[in-house]
C-alpha cells in the first residue's frame, strides 16, 4: 500500500501531550458537535449530533495493519481528526481490534460532548487513553466558545464528563483550553477547575490557542497568565506548549511523500519544524519540499502572531 492509499490514517504527527502520535480520522472533514472559535481547521460545516459508520471500519483496520506492519514507530494510535471521533458510530469495534492487532496505546481525543450517552461511554472503555476537553464552567461561555449542536447543553456534556470519569479505570486527562480575554481569566478558571476536580481527572493539560485560530479575536493567553491559573487547579497540570521539543531522525527524502505532507496539513497547520518532526523528515529537506508546494499552491501560509503555519491552500484564510 503507497501513502496515495492512506484514506483514513495521518501522520505520526508531533504532539507535546502524545510524543509521537499516529492519528486517525473517523469522520469527514469538520464534521463535528461543535464549531469552536479557536478550532484550527476553520468554521463546522457539518454541526451534527447523529452517530453513524462515517468511515468503512474494515478500511481503517486494513490501513493501520499496513502501516504497523513498515514498522512506522509511534507513542500512541490516537482517534482525533478533523471532526469529533466519539460520532462514528462503530469506535469501540475500532478500538478493540486495534488493540488486538498491536500493544501500541489507543488513545481517544474528543471534545466530551456526546458522553452523556450510555453508548458514547461504554464505546470508550478499552482505550488506554481518553482525553476529553472542557473550555467552559458555564453554560454561558459554553455556549460564546464551544458554539454547540441545539441536543447540547452544558449540563448535558458536563454531567456526562463526570459520569464518564467516575467509570472509567484507564488513563484520563482533562483538556482545557483557554481564550485570552474570554476564558483565560481566574475567575472563569476557577469554574472550570471546579468541575475538573468533580471528574478527578489524573492530569489537566492546561493549553490556549497557538495555531491561527477561526476567528480572530480567538487570541492567546500570555504564557506568564497561564501558569498562573495553573495554579487554580488542584490536581497536576502539564501546560504541552512549554513542553521541551521533540528530536527528528531526519530521514531521507525517499521516505516521505508530497501526499504525506497534504494529508499531514490537512489535519492540522504545522510549522516547518511541525512537518519536519511530524514525518521524521530532515529540516533543508521539509523546507524544500513546502518550498515546492508553496510555488504551485498547493500550500498557503498564515501567521500567529510571529509563529508562521503552513496549511492546505484551499483551506488557508
């Protein structure tokens, strides 16, 4: 199978929380509960509560056989995307065989909206990870920031948080992210964190916007601020952006196609150094290949503040 064949597989993509994380993508593109202000990937054009079989299961299990079979090292086999995973309806299947296949962890990021449903729950309860995301303490900024399907309440998502947290024996981070301005303030934290030690989450990984966000006043919150609302929390909490950065082998150019990086930006914007770690590709070498795609417009750029991303052309704005 060639990197043209990849459908449903992404990466190993860098992440800070995951090391080296080999993505899955189970619904089509912003196909998702909510339409995030600060989401990377731009505006939700499909807003959707209904659970079904987005993707064809056998085709993603054929897909991550191939591709641990070239022996393609990663930390974790992560359910993420660019949608909010927890809607396809046959995760757990996913789950289970993938776990049968490989002792690589399977972890789940999802945006915790859909655990208020028994079957969302239980269709989590074989992964090794699960990180769901909390960026309000009320149902007033719930709705300003999350932007949620009409079936989503606060109350709904955040007592499906809970109930979701008090049953499951694996690992459970709690993502939160924060806005300056909007939530990046102490007293909005301190909802937050109140509802993060009703979960018992294990760790809070305390984030804010570091890619060019949907909308513009989605900005970030200054890193001295945040590790002083890191304080508000009660548990540990890591903050991924003052992570130490992951090494590159550098491998040659042969091993990493065009393709690879298209699907790679698809999913998220990435810095140079972003692609580079991303597909284990040599800096003069990832540098020379957006250099390429940039001449033909396939790729466009887009700062955050002095940080520049590179993103699919048809999706740059």
């Amino acid at each position: 199978m060639s990197s043209n064949d990849f459908k449903y597989l992404y990466g190993p993509v860098p992440s800070r929380r995951l090391g080296r994380s080999m993505g899955i993508d189970l619904v089509p593109f912003k196909t998702c509960t909510y339409d995030c202000i600060y989401c990377q990937l731009g505006r939700t054009t499909n807003k959707t509560t209904q659970r079904c079989d987005y993707v064809p299961v056998a085709d993603v299990l054929r897909e991550v056989r191939e591709k641990i079979s070239t022996g393609a090292g990663c930390d974790f086999i992560t359910m993420a995307g660019s949608g909010e995973p927890t809607l396809h309806a046959s995760i757990s299947e996913l789950i289970c065989k993938i776990k049968e296949m490989t002792d690589i962890p399977v972890a789940v990021i999802t945006n915790g909206s859909l655990l208020y449903l028994p079957d969302v729950r239980d269709s989590l309860m074989q992964a090794d990870l699960v990180i769901p995301s909390l960026d309000a303490g009320d149902a007033r900024l719930f709705e300003y920031v999350n932007r949620p399907h009409e079936d989503i309440t606060f109350e709904r998502m955040t007592e499906g948080l809970v109930e979701f947290a008090h049953h499951y024996t694996g690992r459970l981070w709690l993502e939160v992210l924060l806005v300056s301005g909007v939530t990046g303030l102490p007293a909005e934290v301190k909802n937050i964190a109140a509802w993060a030690q009703k979960m018992g989450a294990q760790k809070i990984q305390l984030g804010t916007v570091n890619r060019p966000a949907y909308e513009d006043f989605a900005c970030t919150v200054d890193p001295k601020q945040m590790r002083k609302l890191a304080g508000l929390f009660s548990g540990p909490v890591d903050i991924p952006e003052n992570a130490p950065p992951m090494t590159s082998n550098g491998t040659t150019a042969s091993d990493t196609t065009d393709v690879d990086i298209m699907n790679l930006l698809a999913r998220r914007p990435c810095t140079l150094e972003g692609i580079s770690l991303g597909l284990n590709l040599h800096p003069h070498d990832a540098a020379k290949r957006i250099e390429k795609l940039l001449s033909v417009s396939r790729v466009a750029t887009q700062r955050n503040g002095r940080t520049l991303f590179y993103k699919p052309a048809d999706k740059a704005t």
